[in-house]
C-alpha cells in the first residue's frame, strides 16, 4: 500500500488597494531606535523613571505627550520646553540611523503615486532622518508642527488624506507603534503593522518589514500593495 502524501498549501498573499498611502516614519520606514534609545533612556534616568518602562510609551508620540504619560502630574509647559531640547538633540544626532529593510525599494516603488509623510517628528527632524537614511522625502508631509494633537489622535492621518484630496477609508497607513496603528485605525483607515513592535496592536496586516511588500497599479490607477505572508516562526527582521 503506498504511503500517504500529505500535502499543504501555502497562505495566499493578501492584497490590498488603496488611493493613497500615508507613511510613518520611525521604526516604519528610518530605523531610529538607537538614538531614540539613547536620549529617552538619559531622559528617563534625569527624572528618576525606569528607562524601560519609559520606551514602552515612547514611539509613535510627539516627545510632550510621552512626557505626559510618564509624568502626568507635571504642567504642560514643562513638557513643552523639554520636548523642545529632546528634538535639538535627536536632530543633531543621526548615529545609527538607517532605513528599514526594504525601505529605498519601497519608496522608490512608490514615488510617482499619491503618499504623504505622516510623522511625530517636526520638520527638522524629519528631514535629518530622512536624509541620514538616504532615503527620498516625499512631497507631502505632516509633520508635529501640523497638528494639534499628537498621535494616537487621528489629526495627522486625516490631514495627510485631505491634502492629498483622498477620503480617509481609500487611504493604507504604514506603521509601527501602537499610538501610531490606534490614529490610523481611529481616522477610518486601514494599516499595515511593520516591525516586531506593530503586530501586537491589531493592524490590518502585519510585515516584518517593506521586503515582504510588492507595490503595482490597477488600470484604474489606483494602488495595490500585495503583502507575502510571514512563514509560520519566522523572527522578525
């Protein structure tokens, strides 16, 4: 009797379309952990807080409302100032700062299609990272000075799809931390989790990285990213 053949199939890719994409930043497109590491950890230590503790809460936010989580009995305008020295310091140091993998293929696949910059960093931060990663700064951007409220307020998704003349529900958000997938998924949008720290908060689909991303264009034009799904166990990237 011939042995049995068991046979499995591999999970079909997942694609999603869209009109628009609207990108993070940090940890999303720049792999800026070490410096975000460096002067959040010193922050934390000058104010007595446990330095791991305090970069569970970092990413994703505008460095005011990180120090309001951390120290929510301290008056705004405190936060405000030292938010103000924590930018000056991030943005004079780029030590370590590299793209995500995938990214430079991944802009450059996107660069003639409707996608903004969405970030917590303001305007010259932004473009330090940007630069240092080597990575092209798209011609629309929000960036902190933008907003009103930082994320998980939805505010800056919103933004990004009214400038680019987009509604909300035709837009694909990329993201990596969990203030950042709560604004994309309160603004109405759906998210695409990258990194290890996205695929805890419920994004739409989860990557590794912008690797395991294919980007094309319908004959409608509008946009199609087809994610390839992660092998079962695989460590993220």
């Amino acid at each position: 009797m011939p042995a049995s053949t068991i046979t499995t199939t591999a999970p079909a890719p997942a694609v999603l379309t869209a009109k628009a994409l609207l990108l993070d930043m940090d940890g999303t497109i720049v792999n800026s952990d070490a410096v975000v590491e460096r002067c959040w950890r010193d922050w934390a230590v000058s104010h007595g807080l446990d330095p791991q503790e305090a970069l569970k809460v970092v990413h994703g936010r505008q460095g005011y409302a990180t120090m309001a989580v951390l120290l929510p009995d301290r008056p705004m305008e405190v936060n405000l100032a030292e938010n103000a020295e924590m930018l000056a310091r991030e943005t004079a140091d780029t030590e370590g700062v590299v793209p995500v993998v995938g990214a430079p293929a991944f802009m450059a696949a996107i660069a003639g299609l409707p996608h903004a910059l969405v970030t917590s960093a303001d305007a010259a931060l932004a473009t330090a990272r940007m630069a240092a990663a080597a990575l092209p700064m798209p011609a629309v951007r929000v960036t902190a000075e933008s907003v009103a409220a930082s994320k998980p307020d939805p505010e800056g998704f919103l933004k990004g799809a009214a400038i680019l003349g987009v509604d909300p529900a035709d837009c694909i958000v990329f993201e990596d931390s969990a203030a950042g997938i709560a604004a994309g998924r309160a603004a109405g949008m759906r998210v695409i989790g990258v990194g290890p720290r996205a695929a805890a908060h419920g994004p739409t689909v989860h990557v590794a990285d912008l690797a395991s991303l294919a980007v094309t264009t319908g004959p409608d034009g509008s946009i199609r990213i087809t994610v390839q799904p992660e092998p079962e166990g695989s460590p993220a990237r």
